[in-house]
C-alpha cells in the first residue's frame, strides 16, 4: 500500500513560518525518528537520502498567512496540498487531528512510529531550520539559531530589548509582552 505521511514543523512558534511536509517513501531507509529526537546535523544528513528516496513536498505558511488565515486553517490548506501533489493509498498525519482533512488519518506519536510520518517530519524540521539559520543571519540578536522561533525565555527578553519583527506572529500572544510592545 502506498502511503503518504505527514508532519509539521514551527506550529508553537511565535516567531517564522510553518512548514507542514508529505512524503511517500519509494524505499525503506534506516535512521529515520522522529525529528525532535535527531541533532541537526543528523538530520540534515537524513534529509539528503529521504530527498533522494522519495516523493515529497513541503508546504510553507508565513507568518502573515498564519495571523490571516490562522494556524488550524493553514495546517488544513497544506494537508488539501500535499494530497493533490502525492498521490497515494493511504494518508497519515502525526498527531491526533486531521484538520478536517478526512482523507488523513491521525496518528498519535506517528512521527516516531511510522517511517514516512518520521521522514516527512525530519523534512519539515530541516526546512524550518534552514528559514531560521537564514533569520538569525539577518537579526543576530535574536538567538533564532538556538531557539528556531519558539516563546523561550531568551527570545522573549530579545523581543523586550529589541521589539518585534515582522516575522513574529502577532496572532500569539506573548503574556510576558502584552504590556511591552504593540505590534
């Protein structure tokens, strides 16, 4: 049975893009996990060989689209996407919704389970690594390299002592901040 699985990366965060991948694997490969579990390096090392060992895509939601669209109707627009672009049998989504999707079945801990749930995971993972490599280059006081945009402690104390970039989603609001800034 072909089947396609799916996963997102940069849904909690408050800062960058959503990434929400599809993979259909055309092999099976060892060392896939989930990408939570893997270092960078390593995941980048497995990004080559699931590029090159399946059919994939990898659908980016800004952070405009996130504040306009919100969250759950962008995962939901992305998951439509990928079933449009991989054609397959069988649809797996890691998590416990499929965003109205029915086509998608939820997985629950499908991202460490499931070989093309993980693989889709760790591309998603990559691809939101490299947009905030990218961003920590352009705003260095940040500290996107280590905290890839989630709400961390030093993040927030960089949006108190720089402000906002129009990379943050003002859709999250950040309690620390409500009084701080206006967007």
């Amino acid at each position: 049975m072909v089947t396609c699985g799916a996963d997102e990366a940069g849904r909690g965060c408050i800062a960058g893009s959503l990434f929400v991948a599809g993979v259909v694997l055309l092999r099976p490969l060892s060392g896939l996990a989930d990408s939570k579990t893997l270092s960078r390096k390593r995941r980048f090392a497995l990004r080559e060989s699931i590029q090159q060992n399946a059919r994939f895509v990898v659908v980016r939601f800004g952070s405009i689209d996130i504040d306009a669209l919100g969250l759950s109707a962008c995962l939901a627009r992305a998951l439509r996407q990928i079933c449009e672009e991989l054609p397959a049998e069988q649809y797996l989504f890691d998590g416990n919704t499929n965003f109205g999707i029915r086509d998608f079945q939820p997985i629950i801990k499908g991202d460490s389970t499931i070989p093309s749930i993980s693989a889709a995971s760790i591309l998603a993972k990559c691809a939101k690594d490299d947009e905030m490599l990218a961003l920590h280059a352009q705003y260095p006081d940040y500290g996107f390299d280590k905290h890839c945009g989630y709400g961390t402690k030093a993040h927030i104390a960089a949006i108190a002592k720089h402000g906002f970039l129009p990379i943050h989603r003002k859709s999250f609001h950040v309690k620390a901040l409500q009084n701080t800034f206006a967007y």
